[in-house]
C-alpha cells in the first residue's frame, strides 16, 4: 500500500488547472459560484485531494504561500466530509505529504496543517496513524522553534477537537498519548518562546474536565506551574492561567486548597488586569470559588480589596457596544439580525414556570456582567456583611451629578440590583430610602441608567409588594408601578426593553394587586404595542400575558376588554398563517383565555378555526410544501396546539360547540403519533384539557387515543422524551376520571409501564413521578378489581412517591384510589403498612370525606394486625409522621 501511495505523481498539467482555479479562488473579485462549481467538477475526481495536498506541502517556484493555504484549507474541508471513503493508498499519500510541512519555515502552513492533521485523526482515529505520534514526539524534542511550534499547535488543535482521543488505549502503546506527552507540555512552561508556553497550557487545560490518571497525578506540579506563568508577560498566557483556576475549582477544587491564598491574590490582581480578557477570566473565579463551597474564611479575608474592583469593573467601558444604544431611537425599525430566534415551549403538566430571561442585551458576556455576577453571589453567600465596605463606594457613586459621571452612577444603581435578594435584610430598613432614591433616575436623561433603574427597581419588586398593606408601603408600590409604565413609553428601545420585562417582574409579585390599577396599565401597554418595533413588541406580549395570569378573571370586565382586545385582533388579522411573529400573540391569547374564562367565548370562534386551519395546512405541508404554498414547521402545531388548551381550559365544556363541527378530534390523535417529540407533548396536554372539560368529544376514538397515550409511557428511549410520557400519564388519569371502566382494557398495561417509574425515581424527572403516582391512584379508584389485585409489587414505591405531592384534588383522587384497592385486597398492603402511614401523614388538610375513609383503612389495619403488631408498626415512624396520624385516634 505504501509502495502504490509513492507510485502517485501529479500530471502537470492538472497542477497548473488547479493552481489557476485557487489563484481566482483566493481573488476578491472573482467569480465566486462558478470557481465553487470548479471545485465541485474536480472533486468527482478520486485523486483530487492528493492534488491539493501536494500543492499545500510543495513550495514549488510561483506558487504564493497563500494558493498552498488555499489548497490546505479547502483539502480539510474535503477530508472532514470524505477521508474514511477514500482508496488507503490515497489516504496514506496524503499523510505522507502533511507531516514534513509540521515544521515548515513559514508560520501559516505551520498553523494550517494543524488543523488538517486534526481533522485526519477525528475521521481515522489516532491508532489509525501511529507515525503521527512517533513524529510529534521527535518535533517537541528537536530544538528546532518550528519544528516545536508546529507540533505544539497541531497538538494543541487536537486537544482542542478531540481530547478523548488522546486519553484513551491505543493498541501497540504501553502508555496513552496524553502520558507521553504530558510531561514534555509541563516543560514548555518555561520555555522563553511565549507560543510555546500558551499553547502548551492551552493543551493541558483542555483535559481538566476529562481529569485523566495522568494530570491527577501530576495536579500539584501543574498547579506550581501555573503560579510559574501566572507572572507572564504574555496577556493569552495569563488568561489560561485563570481559565485554568476557573475550570479546577469546578472540577475538583480541593487541589487549590494548598496554594489557596496564592491562588486568590493572583484573581485579585488579574481582575484589575489592563487585559480586559484577562480580567474577566479571573473574575469568573468568585462565582467558581463560591458554588465550589471553597474556604469562606480566607476569601472573607480579601473582600475589603474585592468588591471596590468589582464595583470599578461595572462601570461601562468606552468601547462597549451597549453604549451605541444611547439614544431615541424607537422609530428605526428592527433589522432581521437584532431579532433573535423564537421558539416556543411545548405545554408542560405539572412543570414550574421556569423563568427565560430573553433579555437580547444580556447576550454579549463582558466585564461588567460578570462583576455584577461576581457581587450578586458574594452578597449571597457573606450577606450584610459586604454593606459596610460596598455601600459607601455606591453612596459616593451616586452623590455624584454631572454628566461626566454617568457611567459611574449607572454602576452603583446595578450593583444595588446585583445585591437585591442576597443582602436584603440589611437593606430592608431602608428600602424606602434606596426606591425613594432610584425613582428619579427613572426619568434621568441618560438611556443606561433609566434602563439599569428598571432593572434594580424589578428585583426589590417581591420587597416593595410585602410593604403594599400600610400607606407608605403602598403609596412605593405605586410610585414604582406608574414609574415603569412611563419607561415601558420611553423613546428609547433600550429602555422600552427594560421597563417592560421589570414590569413583568412586578406584575408576578404583585398578582392580584395589580386589579385597582389595570386600567392604566392596559392603556400603557397598548400604547407601547401600538408604538414598539418588532424585537420589542414580543416583550409586550409576555407582559401582557402575564398581567393576564396576574389578575385572572378581574380582567373580565367590558371596560378593561374593549382597551385590550382590539388591538390584538387587528394584529392578529394582519399576520399570516406562515409568519412567526404569531407565536408571542398565540402564547398571549392562551393567557388571556385561561384569565377570562367563559368571556372570552365572544373572541373564541375565529381563534379555534385559525389554529385548526393551521395545523391542517402544517400537516399538508409535511407531504406537500409546495402545493400548499407555506414550508412545514413544527412550532406552528405546537403554538395551535397550546392555544387550544388555553381555549378548553377557559371555555370548559363550552369549547364543545366548537370542537362538534370541526375535525380537531382527527387532527389532535394525528399530533398525538407526530414524530416529533414536542409537538406530541403538546397534543397529549390538549388530550389531556379536553378529557377534564368535554371528554364526549373524544368518542368514537376514545380507544384510539388512550392506546397512542399508553404508548408514550412503553417507549424504550423514556429518558429522552420525559415531557412527552409525563403528558401522557396526566391525560390517562384525566380520562380514567371521567370514561371510568372505558379505561379498563389499558390498566394492566398502564401499571406495567407506571410501577418500573415510580421505583427508579432518581433518574426521572420529579414531574412525571408525581403525575405517575397521581394516575395510579385514579385507575385504582375507577377499577379497584383490576388493581387491587397487584398492590404488593408496587405500594411502597407508590407510597413513597405520594408523599412528594403538594395537597390538591389530584393528590385525593390518588388517596381515594389507595383506599379502594386496600377495601378490595386488604393484605396486599400488609407489608407497606409504614409506607402506607407515612404517605397518609403527608398531607397538611384532607377533604372531610376523605378523613374518613383513610380513618376507616387505619382503624381496619389495626384491628386485623392487633395492638402489639400495631404499636411496633406507629414505632418506624418519625415523630411528626406519628402526631399527624394521632388525629386519626389510632
């Protein structure tokens, strides 16, 4: 083979082609897409790639330095995508022709081939090249500074794309890569070549997560070495140095605790780095050494000199980019690229609001960020204690006037917010002061600091709305609240962006005591919806969804309706089925529906058929996209999908008049078997709705459905699609409460899938735990006989499990389906008695009905195992578990 690979001689003539083609390739004013179809014609050709790595390792006579990268960087791409389907002996030719140019007088082919070489081992595999281990070795012992800087970079790019590689058995080898090498990397920390030491500890850091036995072993030595380089000249150096701190701390920071106070003297002083790269990688090391749990006294010790450079590095650099937003601009429309990606979150049952900051100007991390990060969880961690040495650098922030120092005061009003929940109770007593303070700079002229004024006023928000029940208190809440609103009309898009996710804030704390004031707030909103650019307008839609999950049914009323709706419509009206900007009104209106209830009948009909329409069309699309004139999407099923549980769950069983003339019974069993996951997560929530409110409407493919739901919880990739069987298992238990016996064909098999779930509770997710626990109990209360029958393979998981649900009506139908199956088979809970009782102590207020039939089971249990064997059981409880019983008179 390696005989064939040195037979292989390019024909000149097909050289001076190629070279011709990269010379126009390399060509600013080249035809671009007829040189691309060029490459594609050449490359149908099996040895075209020899070609390009003869040109990239020859530096034959006319050819530049920048035709050889050409070839090399287009021959990388071409053996990413073909390496492996390439004759051997042309795979051997090419690496025979890349490992000479590892030390190549000129530094690009040097840095080229590395990356090439990199890609040869992803494809190939290191074992696959074991000459190319032999030849890194003898370039890193040479004395040759090219020979060394171009194995150490193409080492280096390995580390980088495939670290495992290295750190894995390789036949033929006693030792691992990473071991041969490793030792010859530590050496290069002292090298005088500057690339040498960067790009050795570049390599090293990149196995930190992997931690192999090697670099465990040689931790303090690495560790010396670090403190070595952390003297650099070199800035890059200095950087990897606390990258390195950084990623150990996360990893294992026990190995810092002996050179700890080194360590964070170096952080110190790296934070007030003129590198601004270097001081943030050092300043990442506060939140590290925190969330590692890192020794709290000897930081406590450095808190008086770090917070002031915390405090220094949140104050606006010149150059960023934030600073361009200082001025009115609300009338520039969006461009398509300040717009980020919208996707919508499939409908979760039984989730937590997880809270999505979709905040575009927190995407860029900086200096700043991180400083405010840094202080946010110092104040969490030493709480009051950082006040006496941070509130005087603030106060002295703030007391300053001019304009010069804007960026001064904007800093200390961030770090005010930084400090929120984390020291609030040294702040609680003057809070009045502090808001009594910011809301001025709510009209400062300065856009930053009316847009950082938002922000610090939404995270004392939950504070300011405990106070609204005295005069003071509440007469704060209102200055606040009229405050943002003015903001949410700024001329500013900055500012709008700020005050109306601040207001969001506000309006989750203050739920139910926004309802005096909605009708300012809707005027200001619609005022806002009427003037914002598109990035904006998607802010103003959560705000006012969430002002509808605020105040409920208050917003009800004609007065507050005739400001609210219009709009919408006409918005909603405007857009066509293929545009994404209906996503946030669709996650509005589902708000809005589920906040009016049976009021928003009036608006209910053309919002049904739209989203019906769309999930009939986004199904045609899916064979079709052509004749149906729009590009399938997925997000298009799901939003219709959500809006129309939003609709059931408003409507009740008044949604019926809808669903009876359409085909949404057909469609939703469809969505329920879609492959993809999302969009089954949402069906099977809408599933779910509709058997709560008019279960009728699913007949006569009752059958259907509970089958497909069942399915859901049988998958072998459970792990993989959780939000999916946790639906699922919610919408088998809503329909078992309201079909009854029609579930019975399914039990058996639902208990088989459900049993496995409730016993390995640690590896799912807690969500669907609850819901399997919860649908259990509703098939044991529907069809006792069924289940009875197999209690003792599952009660003490079962048990265990509801003894995590918060006390709700879900949680008493699964009570009143553990006392049906234990009436029915009292023995086969004999042993799950503790269980049984522990589960029975969760709750905190039962139903009067429910007291008595769990006082029967329990009287019943000690009656059938005597006092003795009764009292030894109540002895295996704790003591809380014990007394909540005793009401129980047992």
């Amino acid at each position: 083979m390696a005989a064939q690979a040195m037979i292989w001689q390019p024909k000149e003539e097909g050289l001076r082609e190629i070279c011709g083609v990269l010379e126009q390739h390399i060509s600013p004013t080249s035809d671009k897409s007829r040189i691309w179809q060029q490459l594609q014609h050449y490359s149908q050709f099996p040895d075209f790639n020899n070609y390009l790595a003869f040109i990239f390792a020859h530096a034959a006579e006319g050819k530049s330095v920048e035709i050889r990268q050409a070839a090399g960087l287009l021959l990388k791409n071409n053996l990413r995508s073909a390496f492996n389907s390439l004759d051997p002996a042309y795979q051997q030719y090419i690496k025979s022709e890349l490992l000479p140019c590892l030390g190549a007088a000129d530094r690009h082919i040097r840095t080229t081939v590395g990356t090439i070489i990199s890609v040869v081992v992803q494809q190939g595999r290191i074992s696959g090249w074991l000459e190319l281990l032999q030849v890194l070795v003898q370039c890193l012992d040479s004395n040759d500074i090219n020979h060394m800087e171009g194995a150490m970079d193409t080492l280096s790019k390995i580390c980088e794309d495939i670290p495992q590689e290295l750190d894995s058995e390789v036949p033929g080898l006693v030792e691992s890569p990473f071991d041969v090498f490793l030792p010859r990397l530590l050496q290069f920390f002292q090298s005088p070549h500057a690339s040498l030491r960067k790009l050795s500890l570049a390599s090293i850091n990149e196995f930190i997560m992997l931690m192999p036995t090697a670099l465990n072993l040689s931790m303090d030595q690495y560790i010396q070495g670090l403190l070595v380089l952390a003297h650099d000249p070199v800035a890059e150096v200095r950087k990897l140095v606390c990258s390195a701190f950084v990623q150990i701390s996360e990893v294992n920071p026990s190995f810092l605790e002996p050179q700890l106070r080194k360590i964070i003297e170096f952080m110190l002083q790296s934070n007030k780095d003129t590198d601004d790269e270097v001081a943030l990688e050092a300043c990442e090391f506060w939140t590290a050494y925190c969330e590692a749990h890192l020794n709290q006294e000897l930081l406590r010790e450095f808190l008086p000199h770090l917070i002031p450079v915390l405090l220094s590095n949140m104050v606006y650099a010149e150059d960023d980019e934030s600073l361009v937003d200082a001025e009115d601009d609300e009338s520039v429309p969006d461009r398509d690229q300040d717009l980020r990606p919208r996707f919508h979150s499939s409908r979760l049952h039984g989730s937590e609001d997880m809270n999505d900051d979709d905040d575009d100007s927190l995407n860029i991390w900086n200096l700043r960020k991180c400083s405010a990060a840094g202080l946010d969880i110092l104040s969490d961690v030493y709480g009051d204690e950082i006040l006496p040495t941070l509130m005087p650098v603030v106060q002295a922030k703030l007391s300053t006037s001019d304009n010069g120092t804007w960026k001064e005061r904007e800093a200390a009003v961030l770090a005010l917010g930084a400090i929120a929940e984390g020291c609030i109770r040294g702040l609680y007593p003057h809070l009045a002061e502090i808001v009594e303070f910011l809301i001025p700079l709510l009209d400062d002229k300065f856009p930053l600091l009316r847009s950082i004024t938002c922000w610090t006023l939404s995270r004392f928000s939950k504070f300011v709305v405990q106070g609204v029940s005295h005069e003071k208190g509440y007469e704060q809440f209102n200055k606040i609240l009229m405050g943002l609103l003015r903001r949410i009309l700024d001329t500013n898009k900055r500012v709008q962006e700020a005050a109306c996710s601040a207001f969001a804030t506000l309006e989750e704390e203050a739920a139910e005591q926004l309802a005096p004031h909605l009708e300012v707030i809707l005027q200001h909103l619609m005022c806002a919806f009427a003037r914002y650019q598109r990035k904006n307008l998607r802010i103003v839609y959560d705000a006012i969804g969430t002002l509808a999950d605020a105040v409920g049914e208050e917003l009800n009323q004609a007065r507050y309706l005739q400001i609210l709706m219009p709009p919408l419509i006409a918005k909603w009206q405007h857009l066509s089925n293929s545009d994404k900007d209906l996503f946030p009104l669709f996650e509005s209106f589902t708000s809005i529906a589920q906040a009016l209830g049976t009021g928003f009948f009036q608006f209910a009909e053309p919002v049904f058929q739209r989203c019906i329409n769309i999930i009939q069309s986004q199904h045609m699309a899916k064979v079709d996209p052509i004749s149906v004139g729009v590009k399938y999407e997925k997000d298009f099923v799901v939003c219709s999908l959500d809006l129309l549980s939003g609709l059931a769950e408003g409507l009740g069983s008044g949604i019926e008049s809808l669903i009876s003339p359409s085909n949404l019974r057909d469609l939703l069993l469809q969505c329920c078997m879609d492959e993809a996951q999302d969009v089954r997560q949402s069906a099977l929530a809408l599933l779910g709705d509709l058997a709560r409110v008019c279960p009728g409407c699913l007949q006569p493919r009752l059958s259907e459905f509970l089958n497909v739901a069942v399915k859901q919880l049988g998958t072998s990739e459970l792990r993989e699609s959780i939000s999916v069987a946790n639906n699922a298992c919610w919408a088998i238990g809503e329909l078992a409460m309201k079909v009854h016996q029609e579930v019975s064909p399914i039990v058996i098999t639902v208990i088989s899938f459900l049993v496995p779930i409730l016993k390995h509770t640690e590896d799912l997710n807690r969500a669907l735990v609850e819901n399997g626990a919860i649908t259990l109990g509703r098939l044991a209360l529907v069809c006792p006989e069924i289940v009875s029958p197999h209690m003792e393979h599952f009660m003490q998981s079962w048990c265990t499990a509801l003894c995590m649900i918060r006390d709700d009506v879900e949680k008493e139908d699964a009570f009143r389906g553990l006392c049906a199956i234990v009436k029915a088979n009292p023995s086969g809970a004999l042993n799950s008695l503790v269980y049984m009782c522990n589960a029975i102590a969760s709750w905190h207020a039962m139903s009067e009905n429910l007291q008595n039939e769990v006082r029967q089971v329990l009287h019943g249990y000690k009656q059938m195992i005597g006092d003795g064997a009764w009292e030894q059981c109540l002895s295996a409880l704790d003591p809380p578990a014990k007394e909540n019983l005793s009401k129980y008179h047992v």
